[in-house]
C-alpha cells in the first residue's frame, strides 16, 4: 500500500466508538445515530418507487455505491421486513454497540420510507439481527405502525 | 463496484461529526478526540527509537499501514516540529471541525512521545496547518513543554 | 444561620449551569431541560380544569408550594398567553443561558396541557420574557399550533 | 408560604439529575462534577490556614453560610480524612447517583488544599459514606497521594 492508499476508517472508528460509549449513554447514543441516518436520507434522496422492487432497486444503488451490502424488501402483510445483509456496522462498532450504532440504518429508512411517501406516523425499527451470533453483518428492520 | 466492495466510511462520518457539533461542544469533541488517540497509541504502538529518524520511520509504518499520510519531524532545538502530510480529517470532518478533530492526532504524538520515554509534562500541542485555505490536509503540531 | 439551614443550592447551580455549556450545546440542553419538564409535570399532576381560571389556579398551587412565582393565563384566541412572573431561572441560570434553561417549563406547561386533554399536536413554545432587561424573571409563553 | 418565598430547587434537581443520567454516563458527570467543584472553590477562595484546625474552619465559614452541612478534618499521617457531615447532596442526587454527584465536593476540597499550598501531585478521594445505609448525607474524602 502506498503513501496515496485509501485511507481506512475502521481502526479509528472503533476507537471513537469506545470513546463514546464511555461518555454517552447508548440512549442518547441512539439518538444521535437515527439523527445522522435522517440528515444521509437527505443527501442520498431517493426517487418515486411504484413498487416494493424499485424501492428496493432504489436502496439498493445508494448501499452498492457505498459498499454497504444490500437491502431485501419483504411485503408482510401489515409490515415491511429489510433485511440488510452484509452491513458494515457490526464490524466497526462491534456486537455491544450494534443497538444504537443500528439506529443510523432505523433513520435511514424511516426518512426514505417518509420520502416515498409513507405515512408519517409509520415508524422503523430493528428487529435484530438474524442470529446474533452472526459475524456477517445481517440486520432485520420493521416499518409499520 | 460490487457489492463486496470495502465500505466506505467518509459520508456516514462526515454526517455523524456534525451531528456530535449540533450536541457537544468542541471543548468536549477536543478531549474525547485526544482520548481516542491516547487509545490508539496503545494499540499501534511503537518499538524503541534511538533517533529521530528512526521515530518518524515507526510513525509512518503505522500511517502507511491505514493510508493516513505520513509525518515528517524535524528537531527545531526545545521543541520537535511534526508535520503530518495528507491527514484524512480535513476531508471527513471539515475545515470547521478541524481543531477538535485534531485533537485525535495530537493525541496519539503525545502518547507515542511519552511510549519512547519522552517526559510525561512535555505537551503535544497542534501549530494549525501550514496554510488554512489548503486542502491537502497537512497538520502542524509541536511536541514541548 | 445555623448548621441545620435549608441547604442552598443557587451558587452551586450557577456554575453547573456553566460547566453543562462548556461541554452540551443549547441545543441538547433544551432536549434536556424539556425533558425534566415533561418528569415534573408527571410528579405534579394537574385535576381537571373546566376553565382557564381552574388551569391557573391548578398550575399556582403547585408553583406557590415550591415558592416559583405564578403564572397569569391569557385566553388570546387561537392561542393561550401563560405568563410566568418571578420564575427563578434567569437568577440561577443567567440570562444567556435563559432560552434552554426555560425549556424546562415549556416542557411542564405543555405536558400540563396535554394532561388536561389539549390535542396533542398543540405545543408551548417561549414568547421570550417581556422585557429582556428585566431582571425580575417573568417569562411568556405561548400554547398553540 | 407565601409567593415571594425562596424558591425550592431540589424538585427540580433530583428530576434534573435524572435526566442527565439517562444521556451521560456517571464517568462523564463525575468530569463535570469535579471541575464544578474547582470553580466553586475559585468563588470561595480560603484564606491562609496555618494549622488543619484553621482550614476546618475557614471551610466551614463557607458550608455553614449556604447550610451545606460541617466538615471535620482528622490528620491521619499520610492522610488528611475530611469528613463531611449532613451534605445534602444524597437527598438530592438520590443514593444512586452520589458517586458522581459528590465529585462536587472531591474538586472542592481538592482545589482548596492545592490553594492553601498542598502539593499539586496529592489527590482527593472519595472513601464513601459512613455507613451506606445512613440517609444523613456523611460523606468521607481523603487527601493525600
């Protein structure tokens, strides 16, 4: 790797992370993270979806510029279920923080859901991952009531 | 880019530094910055540095490793000049946020100092780049009482 | 004065006041401070008030038990002018630090509302005191759309 | 009581206190609550103590005139035990919270012995209260390296 490389954001993330997590309390913590999902919803607006596959194509374009896996869109009824494989907060923030470090995803799609035109009162939230025990970076979110 | 491309780090940050300034203030951003470099220090820590070249080498083994730039460090007689070429921060936090972002780097000199045995009332402490309009992210910081 | 007197508690809270905005924003102050004002109106609930003169009545016998001044309600059509005369959080507080530390009783006075069975939708925002030199710590604030 | 009475603050702060726990954590508080207590003692300054006798009582003159409870100070050799009795910081802050909320009275003393000459190396410390169970708000702190 040379003088010009990329540079890599994880070892300091980490850091900062602990950091926080020693001063802040994962409420307040939260709060901030689904502030920050809601300010990147807005810099990375999405456009009309007459479907639950263009939103998810939609999704979809902004996670694969960014390298930060991608979102299935199930239609379940009364909810939505994303289920965002291979998202990279897992392994920067790890398993401890993964509660409130999640909540930027929560705001993300709940700003984007708000911006497709969803009702205002649906709320996002995490379903946790699929198996906790899962290092890949899987994350479940429900939209609805 | 595919969707196992390395997740990138700087829109999600940029956006998470302006909302830690909407909530705590740079006095507290600066000594959580300096904090997380103090734990950095710890983690990437450095061998034994008979000269100052020799520092700057192990220095830069670290940066060159996460694609930071490199330090250049000159003796200028009471204190130690270090020049940090192409730090990443101006770019990721912004020139408004660039003091307490800093403050991560003034941290991990000081505590790699004090690792090589340098006394512990000797302070590191940031000069401001070398000119404010520039890009590049170069740092200044001097290492003294 | 004896050693059994009312503990004070002003001097101490002054200079708290300053250290939380050394390091908390005004704006995560007054999230704060409306917070502890929707928990007070818990702990001091209001009975049900057929009028406004029931409301303030209600509101003065809570205020008059801890010594906090009274507050003079208004009926301004669409709107209710709540003045709050002799408040204590300009002395303790300072002036500059009025605006969120008032937050606190648009966090009580909306909670009350709300209590009272106002629409949820409607809200108390500060009119500012009547007069911003006035030391006398008066404070107006407005319940409505 | 009439309307002009003092106005109570320990409603206030023991919801104030509350809230703050439930967005920063008691490492942060404890911070904040040290450095309060360091500007406390910059506002009552003490004057020359040439014996522990004269700085008991010049630390009382200032306790006894906000009803802060007494302190009584013992030289234990290497030690100095400041003894605080009736601080109405438990009542106030609750049980709960006393680690950090005492920090208070840590900085003060602290800064009062740096000012009355002490050593700057040598630290207060909090040795807990009494008896853990006694609601009378004894405090014990030790000064000393």
């Amino acid at each position: 790797m040379t003088d010009t490389a990329t540079p890599q954001w994880p070892p300091f993330l980490s850091l900062f992370a602990q950091e926080l997590t020693q001063n802040l309390t994962p409420k307040l913590l939260t709060q901030l993270m689904r502030s920050v999902g809601t300010q990147f919803s807005r810099q990375h607006t999405l456009h009309f979806a007459g479907t639950v596959a263009d939103m998810q194509k939609g999704m979809n374009d902004v996670w694969r510029e960014l390298g930060w896996g991608r979102v299935e869109i199930r239609d379940a009824q009364s909810w939505l279920v994303l289920t965002h494989h291979r998202a990279p907060l897992r392994t920067v923030f790890g398993p401890d923080n993964l509660t409130w470090a999640g909540a930027f995803l929560e705001g993300v799609y709940e700003a984007w859901m708000h911006q497709l035109g969803a009702d205002s009162h649906l709320r996002v939230t995490a379903a946790g991952s699929v198996d906790p025990a899962d290092p890949s970076g899987t994350m479940v979110f429900l939209f609805g009531k």
